[in-house]
C-alpha cells in the first residue's frame, strides 16, 4: 500500500547506497510486446465472453438443481479474475516504474481498457448470485466443494443491497475508464511532471519533498517555498480533479442509496461504521496527549518557540545522519523478522533474492512506496524510493511486511486472498515494530535511545494522528461538495482548519501550507481509506503487547492471522489475542502506546 509522505531524494550517492535492485517482471511476462501479453489478452476476452454465454441467467436455476455446475462456474471465475489480474498488475507495475514514460503510459492506459471490455462480460455474475434467494445459497453451500468459498459468498451477500440493475452497473463499470480511472491517472501524471525550484535546482516532487527533512533550516524553508510555490500554480487542475472524483462519488453513492459518504468504504473494509467513528473519536479526542505535546517537545529541543510547518519532520540536533546501504537495511529487517519468527524472515528474504523489489529513486518513478499483491499464481512486488536514511529502512520494514501477508494469504485464491484494508496495514505495521523495537534493543546510549524513540514517536504520530486528520478533511471536502463545488480558497481553508486541531499550537503553519492537500494520493485513488493506517497503528500496538507479554503459541496465532486474508471478519481475527475492536478501550489501549513513548521522551528531557 502506497505510504504517505515517505518521499525521498534522488541525490544520496549511488556508492554510499551499494548495489540497488530493480524488479524483474518476467514473472508476470517477459516484456510488454512479448506474444504472452496479446495471447493472455485475447483469451481473457474470448473466455469472458464464453462465460457470460454459459451462465448468463442461469445461476438460480445452478444453485436449486447442480451445486456442481455451480462449483465449476465460480472455479471457472476465478481463473479468469487472476488471469485479468496479472496482465493489469503487469501493466500497473510497469507503469509505477516510470509514469512520465509516454510508451508505459499508453501501455498502461490500453491494457486498462481491454480488461475492462473484458471483465465486463462478467458484471453479471455477481449481480446474479446475489439475486438468488438466500435459503437457496445457503443449501448449495452445504456442498463440499462450494462450502470452501463461503467467505467469498458471504461478502458477496454484504454488497448486495448496494447493487444496481445489470445495464446500470455495467454503464457504471464501462464508463470508469474515461471517468474515475482517466482522473486519477491525469493526477499521477501531473504529479510526476511537477518540477520544483530549490536553491536553483529544478527538482521532482521526491526529491523536493526529502529535503523538509534536511538538517539545515534554510533548505527545509527554500523546498517548503517551492512545494508552496508549484502547488499554487497548478490549483486549478488540482481543485478540477478534487472536486470532479468527489461528486463522482456522491453521484455513485446516491444510486446505490449509501447513507454516509465513507459508508462504501467501511463495507469494501468490512468494517463497522461504529468501529471506524469510534476510533476516530479516540484519536482526536487525543490529539492534546500526542502531537500537541510531542510538537512541543520538538521545539524545545531545536531552540525554538514554535515549529514552522516545515520544521515538522526536521532531524533532531543529534541525530545519525549517515548513509545507511542497502545491505545493512536488508540485514537489519531481516534479523528483526528472524528474531520473531525465521519463517516471516525466510519469505521477506525471497523479496531480496528473487528480484522482487524496487529500490532506486529514479526519475518518472511513482512516489512513496507500496506493496502489490499481483495474483495469487505469481508472486507479490514491492517498491520503495530508498535513500539510506532510518525511516527508509522503517519503510522497508513495513512494505515486507505487506509482502509476507499478501504470501501467506496467496492459498486462499483470487477471490479471497485480498485481505480488507483495516487489516491489511497489520502485518506491514508489526513489521516496523519488530524492526524498531530491534533497533532499540540495540542502542548504545540514553542520546541514541533519545533519537530513535523520537523517530518512533513520529511515525506513529505520521500514522495515526496525520491520517485522522487527513480522514476528517475528507469527510469536510465530501460533505460541502454536495452543495456545490469549492474553491482552491476554501480547500484551502479546509485543509488548515484540521491541520491546527490535529498539529495543536506548537506548529505555526505559514503562507503556502494551504496548498498541501493537493499532492496526497490518497484523496485521488481510494477515498477514505486513511483511516486504515490508524486502524492498523493502534491494532498492532494492542496486538505487540499481547506479544511482549510472552503468550504461548502468539508466532502461530499471528501467522493464521495472515494466512486468513480476507476469509474472516476483524472480529473473528482478533479473538484469540483476546483483542475487540469494538471496545473503546481497545482504541485507547493502542494510543497509550504512543503517549508512554512521548511520557519516556519527557522524562528524559528533565
């Protein structure tokens, strides 16, 4: 999943880094015109077609009188969603290596519309079975063979009062290509062909964004001025795109007769909005506890009253800032992997080995950093811009974690292995924890203790308080753009009135940071789905202290926790940690873990 502000610099020298690997996608095809493609291509419409011409209107009857035909349609649906699934994560991934390239990005653009030509011969099936009767499923999933995908068809059930009519739907599915789709790739392309001027340099957003994390003030200043600067002229398409992917989804959430505008994602997340509002309320309720006091710390320890808003992620005075290579990264996680569990470090050491990662910063690249489960009859990808600083190995950390999940739950199949975003950020975030916590253990003074528990403290902060705040401005932005459209001015407005409450007095946010929203992918690609960082955050840390506590069995536990993916309920995965996220208390348990580590900061401050 695609971090936010883990942004880098292409500038670290190449030397000082070593050797850093770029994936090889041969495992998906061996190059972009290779026959494979055009062949898998082909079939994929050929087959679709095939199977809406088997099927079409006759799953009830399948369903009351041959369980087996039924079995053999989703086996055969199945087949042809991982099919579809590797030639778009081929083209994604492609892309994702250089969005600037005019030959990736029409790639890109035309495997996107042969898939959906193709998949939506397959719209109907769905619909279809969520229109037989609910006594008739239940019956036919007493079958051996189709009781193995019970969790697929109760999932399935959740959607079904949210479905269109099938012409709809499939007007709906066509028209995503040239409606939601083309805008959020004009996003990616826009961001990527952004150039930004520091200190005479004209620079990529990457690198631009790197340097709000430079020792020196004056270069934190000079690339917030920029960031402010380039942002302000490119508003207007910014606020185009805001505006024009937020009634698109209202106009989807109205037909399909959502009551809340976040309401599509808790379902997609198979979360409760009781949970989510519940967590949400914690965490702000919080902010005074967390961020206000943390910032405040920070000021004092950099000599000052209040911290400019481009101080935010500056080092502190004594911080490491050496080069950390590749190899040293790679052994670091490794070994804390290793320490939990050498089985998590047996498959995060495939990643390094098999050529499944993407590590340099390079030009056109995709920001951030993410981890792509592909299908489960490959293998997933992870890409990171790494730069050799602690928070890129903490990067590395949490995107291997993602990578064992998605490996762990690639048995279940196509249809359920995908794994909700709420716990898809577990097994990333207990990742960088044993990560930290390895690093910790190892410190050599109360000063480097000092840095690393600030580190810490940030990203959690990063994590939790930063995503809330960002959820919030897309509740805001959601609810005034029913009344109409907003200004760049009042997005603006918006985005500081959540920025004050959640960074509190300690941070002065300056003429240009009204600016800052527009850069967040976030936004763009998955509406709300920021809230999952939190959820994740404050889970793990519940679930790491289950862990401190020494519980037999835990490393078995946690595994069958990945292995599920996405065939249990949040409820059902944490019951035997004795963890309930339903419980308020569960979600103060998580933010106490950051307050202990700012408690232990203070203390050493005295």
């Amino acid at each position: 999943m695609n971090r936010i502000e883990i942004a880098r610099s292409p500038a670290t020298s190449g030397a000082a880094l070593g050797d850093l690997p770029e994936w090889d996608l041969s495992d998906l095809y061996p190059a972009p015109d290779a026959p494979q493609v055009q062949s898998d291509l082909t079939a994929a419409l050929e087959r679709s077609r095939s199977f809406e011409s088997a099927y079409k209107g006759q799953l009830a009857r399948l369903a009351a009188e041959d369980v087996e035909a039924l079995l053999a349609a989703v086996q055969s649906f199945e087949d042809l969603e991982d099919l579809l699934g590797r030639l778009i994560s081929y083209a994604g991934l492609l892309y994702a290596g250089n969005t600037t390239d005019p030959a990736r990005q029409k790639f890109y653009g035309d495997i996107q519309e042969k898939i959906t030509t193709a998949s939506s011969h397959l719209l109907f099936f769905t619909l279809e079975l969520n229109g037989i009767d609910d006594k008739v499923i239940e019956t036919a999933l007493q079958d051996p063979g189709l009781r193995h995908y019970r969790p697929w068809f109760e999932d399935l059930r959740k959607e079904k009062p949210y479905q269109l009519e099938d012409r709809v739907e499939q007007l709906f599915h066509e028209k995503s290509i040239s409606g939601r789709g083309a805008w959020n790739r004009l996003f990616d392309e826009t961001i990527a062909s952004l150039r930004f001027t520091v200190d005479g340099q004209s620079l990529p957003i990457e690198a631009t964004l790197n340097f709000l994390q430079d020792s020196d003030p004056a270069k934190r200043k000079a690339a917030s001025d920029a960031l402010a600067e380039t942002f302000k002229a490119n508003l207007r398409v910014f606020t185009l795109i805001t505006n024009t992917l937020a009634k698109d989804k209202e106009i989807s959430d109205r037909w399909r007769k959502f009551e809340d505008i976040a309401d599509s994602r808790h379902l997609a997340n198979r979360v409760e909005r009781e949970v989510v509002d519940a967590m949400v309320a914690a965490v702000r309720e919080a902010y005074p506890r967390l961020s206000h006091r943390y910032y405040a710390l920070k000021a004092r320890w950099l000599g000052m009253d209040q911290l400019n808003h481009w101080d935010r992620n500056a080092p502190l005075p004594q911080s490491d800032n050496r080069v950390i290579s590749w190899d040293e990264a790679r052994g670091t996680v490794l070994a804390a992997y290793a320490g939990f569990s050498p089985d998590m470090a047996e498959i995060a050491g495939r990643f390094f080995e098999r050529g499944w990662i993407d590590a340099p910063a390079r030009e056109g690249k995709a920001p951030g950093a993410f981890a792509h489960p592909t299908v489960p009859s490959a293998h997933p990808y992870v890409l990171v811009n790494y730069l050799g600083k602690t928070r890129d190995v903490m990067t590395l950390a949490h995107e291997l974690g993602h990578g064992v999940h998605q490996v762990l739950a690639g048995p279940n199949g196509p249809l359920m292995a995908p794994t909700p975003l709420t716990l898809a950020e577990t097994a990333s975030v207990f990742g960088e924890m044993l990560t930290f916590r390895s690093l910790l253990d190892k410190a050599e003074s109360p000063k480097a203790r000092k840095i690393l528990l600030a580190g810490k403290a940030e990203d959690m902060i990063n994590t939790v308080v930063r995503q809330i705040a960002f959820y919030t401005f897309e509740r805001k932005v959601h609810t005034e753009r029913k009344d109409g459209e907003l200004t760049a001015e009042r997005l603006g407005e918006i985005w500081l009135e959540v920025q004050r409450e959640s960074l509190g007095p300690a941070i002065r946010l300056g003429e240009g940071y009204e600016t800052f929203w527009t850069y967040i992918p976030h936004f763009i690609h998955s509406p709300f789905y920021v809230y999952a960082y939190a959820f994740g955050d404050c889970l793990v840390n519940s679930l790491y202290a289950v862990y401190e506590d020494a519980e037999e069995g835990f490393q078995q536990k946690y595994f069958d926790l990945l292995k599920a993916g996405g065939t249990k309920h949040h409820s059902e995965l944490l019951a035997p940690f004795g963890l309930d996220a339903t419980d308020p208390g569960f979600w103060k348990r998580g933010l106490s873990v950051i307050e202990r580590i700012i408690d232990e900061l203070e203390a050493m401050d005295d």
